[in-house]
C-alpha cells in the first residue's frame, strides 16, 4: 500500500486550477498574484488601446487620402463651369462661319449676340471687367501705365484706357492698359 503512495498521482487540472484560486498561504505569494492581475489587467488595456489607435491612424489616413483626391479634383475640373458657359460662344462663333451670304448687318448682329453670351459667361463665372475712368487715380493693383503723357489733368490720373483689364472674384487676371498725367 506504501508503494501506491509513493507512484507519482497525475496532475489533476480541476486541483490546480482550485490552487491557484485558493487564498495563498503567504503575503509574498498574495503580492505576486496581486501583481499578476494587474499586469495582466494592464496587457489587455495595452491590447485595447493599440487597437484604438490603429483605427484611428488608419481613419487619419484615409482622411488624408480622400482630401488628396478632392483637392486633385478641384484642380482638375476647375475650370469646368467656365468651360461649359463658353461653349454656346463658340457655337455662335460656328453658325456665323457657316452663313453663306452674310451681310454687313446680320454679322455685326451676330457679333453682338456673341459678345453678350460672352459676357454673360463672364459674369456667371464672377469673371469682371476693369475699365478706368479718365481722371481716376491711377491704382497699381489694378492699372499699369505704359506711357505718361501731359494732360491737364491730376499727376498720376488716368488719361485713356488702352486695354481693359479683368478680375477673377478679388484677384487680378490682367491689369488695365492706360497712359497716365505727367506731373506738372
């Protein structure tokens, strides 16, 4: 019978898991499992918290891209409205081409209606003319002077407008073309 004591007894999984379980016999083996509990407490908020942040790096990136793309768009087909009030121009530019016999007064007719769709198309696109009065003061944001001339006017004023000049919204396209009063 002493023999059967002294076989080795197969671990039995239920005695050790009621082991670990049990209270522990020393303060040495409590503190070891107290800190194995939060170590592996803190592993697992570890393993929640990397996964916030891969999401939240991937949701990042995908922000990034997208506005990438919608920034690529707008350069791309910005011009598009533009291009679209322009095309019935050049369809009236094509029709006039095609008249066999025009006459002087149906092409300045046609010329007419062409330039008020241009202008129409300028308009909708905030595409805005820049024409100088004479006697304005000359502005170097919206004016160049090519020539200054005497004139009995102010120095620095508008004497005649060249060529007109054009705004996009509040920024200039193309300044007006005008000779300016020479200083007395």
């Amino acid at each position: 019978m002493q023999d059967q004591e002294n076989q080795a007894v197969p671990p039995n999984p239920e005695a050790a898991e009621a082991a670990a379980s049990a209270p522990p016999s020393t303060p040495e083996q409590a503190q070891q499992q107290s800190l194995e509990e939060q170590l592996s407490a803190t592993e697992a908020k570890l393993a929640e918290m990397h996964d916030a942040f891969m999401r939240a790096k991937a949701d990042g990136e995908n922000i990034r891209r997208r506005a990438q793309e919608d920034v690529s768009k707008a350069h791309k087909f910005a011009v598009e409205s533009f291009a679209e009030a322009l095309v019935p121009v050049k369809d009236s530019l094509e029709m006039a081409l095609k008249v066999e016999a025009p006459t002087l007064e149906s092409l300045k007719e046609g010329v007419e209606m062409t330039l008020k769709q241009l202008s129409a198309a300028f308009e909708r696109n905030r595409l805005v003319e820049i024409v100088p009065q004479q006697g304005e003061k000359l502005d170097p944001n919206k004016h160049q002077a090519v020539a200054v001339v005497p004139a009995e006017q102010e120095a620095n004023t508008v004497v005649a407008v060249l060529q007109k000049g054009y705004m996009i919204a509040d920024r200039l396209l193309r300044p007006a073309i005008v000779t300016a009063a020479q200083a007395k």
